[in-house]
C-alpha cells in the first residue's frame, strides 16, 4: 500500500494537503484522425486504476452498442462522450480528464484529429504544457500530423512526446519505429520545440504505456507514464505584473475593487500601480480574495484590487506596474489561424478582443500563408478554413499587450464576426508596428493655399488667418 493511500486511509486533511502540493501538468493529446487519442487516455487511466468501478461498468455496457475493438470493452468511450463521436468513432470536441500519481497531478486535453476540427485542437492546446503527439505506426507522418505540431509551436508548447501508436499492426518491428522517428525529426527540426521524445507504444494492448512491453524489448527507453511523471517542463517566467481588469466590483457606496486573474508577476499591499491606458497611478490599498485579505498576490491568482486613489477604471484595462509597461498600440503583427467557412478578408471589420478589452479592426495585410507540409511561406490575399498566416491587424483603439512569447496570456487574441457574434479566428502577437506620421500631400497645400486666397478675397473682413 503506497503512503498516499495510507493517508487516505488515516488522515484525509494530510492527504489532501500532499495532493494540493503537487506539480500539475497540462498536457494536450493530438494527431491525425484515428491514430488511437482516446484509446491512449482510456489506457493511461486504465492501467493507473484511476477508472471507478460504475465507469467501468457504464463503459462494458456502452462497448456492447459502440466497441470498434475486438476487446471486451472500448477504452476510447471513456473520453468520446457524444453520441455523433460515439455513433461515427471519432472525436469531435474537447474531452477534458483530471488524474494524479504520486509523482505529480495531471489534466490531458483529448483533442479531434479531423482537419474539419482543427480550431478544437488549437483551442484545447492553448492552454497545455507538453503535447503527446500520435503517429499511427502503419501510416508514419500525416497532413494533420505536421499541422498539429505546426500549431504546438506557434501556440509555444516546448515539450513534446511522438507516441508511436498500434506497433502491435506492424509486428512491433523496430525498423518502423526508426523510420518515423527520423522522418519527424527531420520535419520538426524547424519547429520551436526544446524537448522530444519518442516511445513506441499499442494503446490497445497496453505496451509502454504504463506498463513496460515485453514485445519491445529493443527500445530501452521509459514508458509513456514514467516520461510523464519526470518530464521537467520549462514555463516562462514573467516578472512583471500583468492584471487584466474583468469587473470593476462595486457592490455598495463603501467599495469598489477591480477584479480579474494574474497573468504574470505578483502584487502587495502598498505597491505603486499603473492603469491603462490612462496612465493614472495609485496605490494598492488592500488585495481581497474570497478566502480574506492578503498582503501578497501572485500569478493565477484571481482577485480584487482596492486602490488608495479614486480613479478611473473599466472593464478591458490593466494594471502594471509604472516601470514595468507593456507595449501599447493599436497595430501590430500576428500569427493567425483561421477558424470558420468564411474566409479572412483583408480590410474587412472583425470584433477584436485582447484579454477582457474588446475593440473593432481589420487586417491591413497578410504577409504569408503556410503550407504545413513544408513549412514554406506563401503568398495570400485571404485564410481559408484552418490555414495559418502571419498577418498584419490595425485597429480602432490601442490596446495593451506583451509578445506571446514573453506572455501567452496578455500575447493573444480572439477575432469574432460582428454579425454573428461567432469566434472565427485566433492570433498570437508578435510584435506591435510603429506607426509612421501621415505626410501631408503637395496637392492637398496646394488646396489650401489656393483655398485661403480665395477666402481672404470674398471675406476680407474675417483676417488673414489660415482655414484647415
């Protein structure tokens, strides 16, 4: 008996506080469409008896209708929830599943490997810390293969595991195995990954995913599992305070607090603040949770702000520290991918949302589409459904924000239609574009002149003052 299940048996408030301690990882699972994503989930949990007894029995009984095994129970029915997934043996949407071992606590994002489905998968990965890539050992490196990593590293995942999947289909020979395993290397060398690593594995049969294979006694390296428990996950640092303000809380004369979740850095209780974009600097009087006050605030954190000063501050504003701004503008160059039928057109007017603030603008241009086969830049006068492009966006208002490599959090963007009110893309910032003077045209003073002559010959009597 292991010593967490001992305080489970004996001190349920030790047990939960070892639990609350743990390191947690994100992890996304993607690939292309039935290289084995749920079934890989459904073994994970299996194997690591963190299935309860009536899921398993819900899973035996739905197995008799839906099984598209030869097992006495589907393992993928545990995260393909839907029916239409369940009826058509594929996953369409998001499937969240929480689990723990001793080494640390875990939330996998089981994500579609349709291509119709694409913007499921970058929604689900936003927000991960490693990707578990799936590659069908029968088939080798596919189309939604190459996108899924191409959008890993444009979303700034760094850790990535090639799971090698149905090894069982080809006799579990190692050659496969080396062959795909040369072929994504050589395709991902351009990618922004740090850490990758492979394992062959069958979902299926369980091999090398929690348990070692015996079929695959030539690869000496760790399960799935054990890869997950050790990995050392690199999140970037970020020191300097970013809250964006969600709701100013007001509820009586006496209070008025700012309220949101910090996206980087830390805050106490006397720190000098600065709200943008008025620029209007305060003090931090008390920082309010619902647990009580404290005297230190810190990133993920999500709480109230009170302020020595009355000033003023609304919904989509943020609050920095005075040495510490973020960049401010109301253009600036990002990485798209496009999420609807209706393709991106260049000049038309698009709802533009940057954390909370919400502003209208347009693509001024789009500087190139990528071919996720190649990685090579194209030319393009519009995004269609999926396809990614760095892309140049102007807007009606600054907004502030840091590049999405220094803060995914205050670096990204949703784009929706304002007619349907429907999220039809999203973007990563990558760097704002300074704004050039607008130079005054000979032909617009020549205008002028002849304009103000004309003006001081009818109406002498209002001077020899200039009209612009």
């Amino acid at each position: 008996m292991s010593q967490e299940t001992n305080l489970l048996a004996t001190d349920i408030e030790a047990y939960l506080k070892v639990h609350e301690n743990k390191d947690m990882l994100r992890i996304l699972t993607c690939g292309s469409v039935d290289d084995g994503k749920s079934t890989l989930i459904g073994r994970l949990l299996y194997d690591s008896k963190m299935i309860f007894e009536d899921q398993m029995a819900a899973i035996e009984k739905d197995s008799k209708r839906f099984n598209t095994t030869d097992n006495d129970f589907d393992l993928s029915l545990l995260v393909d929830g839907l029916q239409s997934e369940r009826e058509q043996g594929i996953t369409i949407d998001v499937a969240y599943r929480y689990f723990a071992t001793e080494q640390r606590k875990f939330i996998i994002a089981d994500t579609p490997g349709h291509e119709q489905y694409t913007r499921n998968m970058a929604t689900g990965a936003s927000t991960c810390d490693l990707a578990i890539i799936l590659i069908d050992a029968r088939h080798g490196v596919q189309v939604q293969t190459r996108r899924h990593s191409y959008i890993c590293s444009l979303l700034g995942i760094k850790n990535v595991v090639v799971a090698i999947n149905k090894m069982d289909a080809v006799g579990y020979e190692q050659s496969v195995y080396q062959d795909i395993k040369k072929d994504y290397r050589e395709f991902s060398k351009d990618l922004s990954f740090d850490d990758v690593r492979f394992v062959p594995i069958s979902a299926l049969r369980g091999d090398n995913v929690v348990n070692e294979s015996e079929a695959m006694s030539w690869y000496p390296g760790s399960t799935l599992m054990k890869l997950l428990n050790t990995v050392q996950v690199k999140r970037a640092q970020n020191d300097a305070f970013r809250l964006q303000v969600q709701y100013v809380n007001r509820p009586n004369l006496d209070f008025r607090g700012f309220s949101g979740t910090i996206a980087a850095g830390d805050i106490r209780v006397g720190d000098t603040i600065c709200a943008l974009p008025s620029g209007k600097e305060s003090k931090v009087k008390e920082i309010v949770t619902f647990d009580g006050n404290l005297e230190k605030a810190s990133a993920g954190m999500a709480i109230t702000l009170t302020l020595e000063d009355e000033i003023d501050i609304s919904r989509g504003d943020m609050l920095v520290r005075p040495h510490e701004k973020p960049f401010s503008t109301s253009s600036f160059e990002a990485d798209m991918v496009w999420m609807t039928e209706e393709p991106l057109h260049v000049d038309r007017e698009y709802e533009i949302k940057v954390g909370s603030k919400s502003v209208f603008g347009y693509a001024e241009a789009i500087n190139y589409k990528v071919d996720v086969n190649t990685l090579e830049h194209q030319q393009a006068t519009q995004l269609n459904l999926n396809e990614i492009g760095r892309c140049q966006l102007a807007l009606t208002a600054p907004v502030q924000f840091d590049a999405y490599d220094v803060n995914k959090h205050t670096g990204a963007f949703i784009v929706i239609d304002r007619l349907s009110n429907v999220t039809v893309g999203a973007g990563m910032i990558r760097k704002p574009i300074e704004s050039q003077p607008k130079q005054q045209s000979s032909d617009h003073s020549a205008f002028e002149v002849e304009f103000n002559a004309l003006v001081r010959k009818h109406f002498p009597h209002w001077g020899a003052k200039v009209i612009r």
